[in-house]
C-alpha cells in the first residue's frame, strides 16, 4: 500500500516539476522577446548614457520590494515584464554605442550567439544529467559579493584589466547559476516558475553584457 502511495507521490511530483520547467522556459522566452523590443525602442529614441543605470536601480526596485510580494499571483507575471523591459530598455545606449563601431552588428550578434549557446549548453546538461548542483550555492553567492566589492572598488581606480577580469568572472559565475537555477527546478527546490524566470533572465542578461564587453575589448575598436 505504502509503496502505491509513493509512487503516486513521485508521479505527482514529476508532474508538478515538469509544469514548472515548462512555465518558466516559456515565460522565459517571451520575456527576452519582450526585453529586446524595449531594447529597439530604446535605441531609437536615442536614449542617454545614465539610461542603464536609471533601468537597473528601477529593476533591482521591482525585485526587491514588488516581485515577492506577487510571486504567487497572476500580478507577478506583470512585474516580470516590468523587470526585463526595464532592463532592455536600459542597455539601449550601449547596443548604440557598439553600433557605431565597424563590426558592431556582428559583436552584438556573437554576444547573442554565445549567450545562447552557453544557455543551451548548461542548462541542457543540468536537464539531461539530472545532477543536483545545490553545492555550488555558496560559492556563487560568495563570487557575488567578490564581484560586487571589486566593482566598486574599480570605479575609483578604473584599471581596464580590472574591468575585463570582471567580465570574465561574471560570466563565469553566471554560468554557474544557470545550472544551480536549473537543477533546483528539476529537484523541486524551486516551484515558483515566476522567481525561476527572473533568475534564468539576469543569467541570460549578465552574460549578454559582459561577454560583449569582452568581444568588443577583443576587436581592438573599443
């Protein structure tokens, strides 16, 4: 009897994180259509240099104080699409200034490209392998705060092979969510598909960023 029970539990559970995985890669992917519109908008209006960071500060807004708060109601989707608007709407003057370069075009398509692949690549090993990647959550957490105080430290010494180091480890701990995030969906330790999205998103979105950055340093233009 017992052995009934939980198999139909284990069934009920496969179903609810199926559900789940399914939710969030389909929010998931209207948001960054969504985020590349607010993007286009953006660069066609032309919009200042401190656009990014009046986006980011209003993102970070929106995730602290109005995204818990609606996590669990149809309203959370709405504030989804307010964080990824905001934040393709801020790097707007950015995908302007690398388009006023010679290969510009290309460095943003090899960024999205990249982006993509590393994406795919992670998140479908995470999917296949079915490992649980829970153990790295400290570290990343930590490399986070490594990262945050060496940004700022960096404003004030503004040290160019700071700034690429950074782009570097960026990406690499962002990489490392994506397959923390991922595992967590598959071994139910994230059941909120509204909160999944806003993690996979900043994943997609800092190793965007960063490995443009990269790649523009890399063509000798910027």
């Amino acid at each position: 009897m017992n052995q009934y029970i939980d198999t139909a539990r284990s069934q009920e559970s496969i179903l609810a994180t199926n559900k789940v995985l399914k939710n969030t890669y389909a929010l998931l992917s209207l948001t960054l259509i969504f985020s590349a519109f607010t993007a286009f908008i953006s660069m066609q209006m032309q919009m200042p240099g401190f656009m990014p960071l009046v986006a980011t500060f209003g993102a970070l807004g929106l995730i602290w104080f109005a995204l818990p708060r609606t996590a669990n109601s149809v309203a959370g989707i709405g504030v989804v699409f307010a964080i990824t608007g905001l934040l393709g709407f801020g790097i707007g003057p950015m995908l302007n200034n690398y388009l006023q370069m010679s290969n510009g075009g290309q460095l943003i398509m090899t960024a999205l490209g990249g982006t993509g692949i590393i994406f795919l690549a992670l998140s479908g090993y995470a999917l296949t392998s079915r490992r649980d990647f829970s153990f790295m959550g400290g570290m990343l957490v930590v490399g986070m705060v490594l990262v945050l105080i060496t940004m700022l430290a960096n404003i004030f010494m503004q040290i160019p092979a700071l700034s690429l180091a950074l782009s570097v480890f960026i990406i690499l701990i962002m990489s490392g969510f994506i397959l923390y995030d991922t595992s967590r969906i598959i071994n139910g330790g994230e059941t909120n598909y509204i909160m999944a999205t806003v993690g996979l998103y900043l994943n997609l979105f800092n190793i965007f960023v960063n490995l443009l950055a990269l790649l523009g340093f890399a063509s000798g233009d910027d």
